[in-house]
C-alpha cells in the first residue's frame, strides 16, 4: 500500500479508536488513558543537529518514534543511542519512508539538494520545515527567501509536500529549557496551505510541550521568519499574536 494512503487509513482507525475510547473512559478512565497513550506519530528527521536533536528529543520523551537522519549518520545513530527508544537511526531514505510525518531541520542552503534528491518521495508527506534563510551561509536562496517569503520558497524546491512552517524562531537551548513549562506555555507560530498538516503540526508542538499558534498560510510564514516581528521567543500566544498582526 502506498504510504500515503497507509498513514490516511491509520488516521482513519484512530478516529473510530477514539469513539470507543470514550465508551471506555466513562467505566474504566486509568485504562482508556494508557491506551489513548498508545497512538502515535511515526516522525523521521532529514537533520539531527541541534534543532533535529532538541525537538526530536522532546517527541521522543512524549513517547513518538522518531528516526534521525543526517548528513553524517554517525551524528543521528549517536543521538538515538543517547535518546533510547523509541528513538531510532536511519538513512536520510529510509527517515523518510518511516515518518508518517517528516521534521526538516537543515541549514536552508541545502532546500535544493533537499529537493533534487529527496522531493518525490516528500510528495503527499507533511513536513514540518524548521530552517531559517541566512545570507552569509546560504547565498542567494536566502534572497529569494527574503523577496518571496520562506514558506513559499520551501514549497517551490518541494512540491506535493504538505509543508508547515514551524520551530524556525527559537533556539535549540531555549526550546530545551521551556518545553513543558507551566502556563502560559512558550508559543510557537505555525503556517501552513494544507489545514490537516496544520492541525497534526499543532499536535506535535503541543505534545513537544508549547503552544501553538497558527499564523496563516504558507505566504504568511515571512511574518515569522527570520528578522520579522514574530520571529524569536514571546512570552505568552496574546504577545506572539500581536507581533504577527503587526508584521507585514
């Protein structure tokens, strides 16, 4: 079966898992928690740096799997053995056909090798695109960034990709020490075209422990992308929305 097609029909199957679930809430509520527990989200990393590691560590500790993949796959195979299950290793190829959902945390200037070798098997997959366009490491695709917005540049180098912009704005140390903190919880802007890619990316930044806050399409991901209003860390979602109302 396609994979596609495999992760629709297991999403399809947690839906009508869920209406049971509340039956069994209702006479059992310990049990219905530890199998509500049980559901979750294959993701495969393409980067296992410091933002791969920090968010694919914080997945790993809410109980997804997650395989890191990297450039150099000593890097990803050494920060799963240190995570421990259900963290897992793998080629860049294999993170992607494992992942129900795809995190892309790689500098931005690698997009278009990203997109050569890896864009057809990325077709139909979320993925949540974490880089950030730097012109003194990227060169001119950190222009085209800055001219067009960053979302629509990732969905030029990967088309058919469900992309959702999403843990661009916030440093590796910082995401470590604020996840799961008490309310109100560190926000973190999302955008998106594809609504189900959005509200799963929302899930995963939940589960990853923050809070997420939808600031449009793909165009409007410029409003948080780096040197804009929303990007770098707010206090609370109220600050974090004003800051994108005030982008341009």
């Amino acid at each position: 079966m396609h994979l596609a097609s495999d992760f629709a029909s297991r999403r399809r199957t947690i839906v009508v898992a869920g209406s049971a679930l509340a039956l069994v809430a209702l006479v059992r509520p310990d049990r219905a928690l530890a199998q509500a527990g049980a559901t979750k989200l294959r993701i495969g990393t393409i980067g296992a740096g410091r933002i791969g590691g920090a968010v694919g560590g914080l997945w790993v500790r809410a109980g997804h799997p997650v395989m890191f993949s990297s450039k150099d796959a000593s890097e990803g195979k050494a920060l799963a053995e240190k995570l421990g299950p259900p963290a897992r290793a793998g080629s860049v190829e294999e993170a992607i056909a494992f992942g129900d959902v795809i995190f892309l945390a790689v500098p931005y200037g690698a997009m278009p090798a990203v997109g050569r070798d890896h864009g057809a098997a990325l077709k139909g997959k979320i993925v949540l695109d974490a880089g950030n366009a730097v012109s003194a490491r990227d060169g001119a695709i950190a222009d085209a960034a800055d001219r067009d917005g960053i979302g629509l540049t990732t969905q030029k180098y990967l088309p058919g990709a469900r992309i959702v912009r999403a843990f661009n704005t916030i440093g590796y140390t910082i995401l470590q020490a604020e996840a799961g903190r008490a309310d109100p919880k560190l926000p973190i802007p999302i955008a998106g075209d594809d609504a189900e890619a959005v509200r799963i990316a929302g899930e995963l930044v939940r589960d990853a422990g923050f809070e997420p806050v939808v600031a449009g399409g793909l165009a409007d991901a410029r409003r948080f992308q780096r040197g804009d209003p929303g990007y770098g860390p707010k206090a609370n979602a109220a600050e974090l929305r004003e800051k994108l109302r005030s982008a341009s």
